[in-house]
C-alpha cells in the first residue's frame, strides 16, 4: 500500500501533465541540433559511466583470477632440454 505522501505527489504529477497547455514555440534549426546533440552526449556520458563502473571491477577481477590460477600451477617439468 502506497503512504500517503507518495499518492499525494503522484496525484500532484499525474493532475500538472493533464493540466498543462501547449507554448506554441518557435524551435529553431541551430536550437534543434544543439538540443538532440546535448541530449546524446548526456545519454552517452551515462552509458560509458556505467560501463566503466561495471568493466573494469570485472576486468579486474578476472585478471587477479588468471594470476592465481597460474601461480598455483605446478612449473613445467625441463628435464628434456637438460642432458
């Protein structure tokens, strides 16, 4: 059950989009291209911000198993090239 705050606050949100109005303005095309381009290099940002956050714990993580497991490894018997 949702507490009264939260259905307050939804009520609010749900009533401002319903009553809001159109502004009938003008967007130009350098005000247009400015806009989509910000708005890709934010969604950008926050992708490769995430992936970074997640790559390279990851990536590190794998490294430090791959030095344990070969260090764990007996050494490689020579004994054919000594005579």
């Amino acid at each position: 059950m949702l507490e009264w705050n939260t259905r307050f606050a939804f009520l609010v949100l749900i009533s401002s989009a319903l009553s809001a109005t159109p502004a009938f303005a003008y967007v130009g095309p350098g005000a247009g291209l400015t806009a989509i381009g910000t708005m890709v290099a934010v969604i950008l940002a926050i992708l490769l911000a995430v992936i970074g956050f997640v790559w390279y714990p990851l990536k590190r993580m794998m490294r430090q198993k791959r030095t344990e497991r070969t260090s764990t490894e007996s050494p490689r018997d020579d004994s054919r090239g000594s005579q």
